[in-house]
C-alpha cells in the first residue's frame, strides 16, 4: 500500500497490485519451442530486467488459448512504468 487512494501509482485506490506486464525488445521468429520455450524466452527477459515474478508470453494456438494459460487478473493490468493498460481481463482483450 503506498498510502493514498490514486490509481496508476503502482497501486490501485483499494490498495492492490495490478498485473504487471512488459513487452520484449528482441523479436522472435515463429519457432519459439512450444508454450514453454516462449514462457522461457519470456521469464528469461524478465529475469535479465530483475522484474522478480513468473512471467509467460502472450502465445497461444488452436489448442490453448492465452485465456486458458493466463490467470485473469481482478485487480487490473499495467505497464511496469506509467498508466495502467486495463482494469480487468474483459478491458484487457478487447
């Protein structure tokens, strides 16, 4: 809690934590090696910022949507630095 009632503060005005979300600055190409191999590239960016945290990648294919591997997030989404990006997952994938 970072003691006052403002959103886009690293705390929602209810005193929890948004998800937090970053985008890689390597590209990749297609062949990421499964899920796992883009959740590896994905935790291994994460871990090189020293982000701290699981991480996974925003893939999915005909078999698994990014709906079912991600938790949706009742307390909003935000970039690491600024604004929140969505209030919950439906203001997330719209």
């Amino acid at each position: 809690d970072d003691g006052n009632l403002l959103n886009n503060d690293g705390c929602n005005a209810n005193c929890t934590k948004p998800k937090r979300v970053f985008v890689t600055s390597p590209t990749y190409k297609g062949n990421l090696g499964g899920w796992s191999g883009a959740d590896a590239k994905c935790q291994a960016r994460a871990n090189a910022a020293a982000l701290g945290g699981s991480w996974k990648a925003w893939v999915s294919d005909s078999v698994l949507t990014v709906a079912n591997r991600f938790t949706q997030s009742s307390t909003g989404y935000s970039r690491l630095v600024g604004p929140s990006i969505a209030a919950n997952w439906a203001g997330l994938v719209d």
